[in-house]
C-alpha cells in the first residue's frame, strides 16, 4: 500500500478549511463568485459549494481556480515532492483536497520536478459517485483505468472505460468524468497542466529519472 497518508493531511489538518480559505483569497482579490466563476471556466454553484464545504473539487479543478486567485496551489495544498531518482511505493503519500472528507477523491504523485517538466502524473483513487466538475484548459491528457470503470465525457459524448481501457485527447475539448460504479477506481492520469507548481523549484538543474515499484499499491 502507498505510504503515509496522515502526514501530509496533519499539516493541512492546522490550517482553515480549503473552501473557507479560498473564499478569504477571492475576498482578498475583491473578486465576485461570478467573476471567478467566469474565469475558471466553471459554474457560480460549483464554486459556491467549495467554498462551502460541499464540493471537493479536483486536483485539475483547484489549479484553474487559484489561477484566477492569482494565487499558488501550494497556498491552499501541501503535496508530496518527487525530486529523487527513484521512489518506492512504500515512499508515496497518497493526499487528498478535503481534510475532513473520508470519501474524498485521493492521489498518488508520480512524476518528477525538474527545470522544464511537461508532463504531470498521478494515480487518482476515485471513489464510487464521485464525478468532476466539467472543464477545459490548455495542453493535453491521457486516462488509462488501472482497475474498475470510469464514465468519461468528452464534448457531450460519454464513454465507459473500463480496467485496461484508455482515453488520450486535447484538454481544451471540455471533459468531465464520473465513477458510476459502486467501488472504487483507480486510474494512472497524466496531463500537462501544471498541478503540482513546482517545476521551477527543483532542486537541481538536472532533469532526475524517477522510477515507482507498482507492487503494493492499493485502491482503498
């Protein structure tokens, strides 16, 4: 099974609620909910609800709206950091956004940090009901379902992925996706949306291969 889950969560545990710290950040920026709404690309009662407490957004969710807050994803969320060669398995932390939410989608990083990183990787651990807010955005990503099924919608068109299947498309094509299951899925995502925020934070200058042992991993 990946490695500590409550480390990273005990840090986050210490500060505010995510929503009522970004609704203190639009404030700050004398921003409507309209406005960032606009902007993000997403609906007034989508954003209303993170604020809230309601909705826990996605990792993809939350960047494109500290975008509009002028604000880093490390401001609202303590990730774990790939800048070594190798990593285990028993290494990784798995994380989530919501500190108080059992149920709540997790992840796992993969991908490394390193002066010119493009690409983005992560396990995503997607509870059962558990669907995303639609969105688009720049670059693009690929969807492989490691195990259980996804819905995945893609300009309206909606797809069922299951263990094996993929999905590879523009991230400017609006998409959204949804566990219509009732058990957990787990899916290896990659992107280039920067959703980590750390890239020109490396350590070194030069780019370090990283390599993760699958033995072990769960989707719980």
């Amino acid at each position: 099974m990946p490695g500590n889950i409550d480390e990273t969560q005990t840090e986050n545990a210490e500060a505010p609620p995510l929503g009522e710290r970004l609704r203190a950040r639009r404030k700050a920026r004398k921003l409507t909910l309209q406005q960032v709404a606009d902007q993000a690309g997403f609906s007034v009662g989508f954003i209303s609800q993170i604020e809230r407490g309601i909705t826990v957004p996605s990792l993809t969710s939350l960047v494109a709206v500290c975008r509009v807050l002028d604000a880093d994803i490390g401001s609202f969320l303590t990730q774990p950091q790939n800048q070594t060669p190798i990593t285990r398995h028993s290494e990784r932390q798995l994380y989530r956004l919501s500190e108080n939410n059992e149920n709540a989608i997790r992840y796992e990083r993969l991908s490394a940090s390193f002066p010119g990183n493009v690409l983005k990787s992560t396990i995503i651990h997607e509870p059962p009901g558990y669907r995303s807010e639609p969105m688009a955005h720049e670059g693009e990503e690929i969807f492989y379902i490691v195990s259980g099924a996804l819905t995945i919608e893609i300009e309206g068109e909606r797809t069922v992925l299951e263990a094996g299947d993929t999905a590879h498309f523009p991230s400017n094509m609006t998409h959204t996706t949804w566990n219509h299951t009732d058990e957990h899925t787990v899916v290896f995502h990659t992107c280039t949306m920067d959703v980590f925020g750390d890239a020109d934070t490396a350590l070194s200058d030069e780019p370090n291969p990283v390599i993760t042992r699958a033995s072990g991993r769960s989707g719980a």
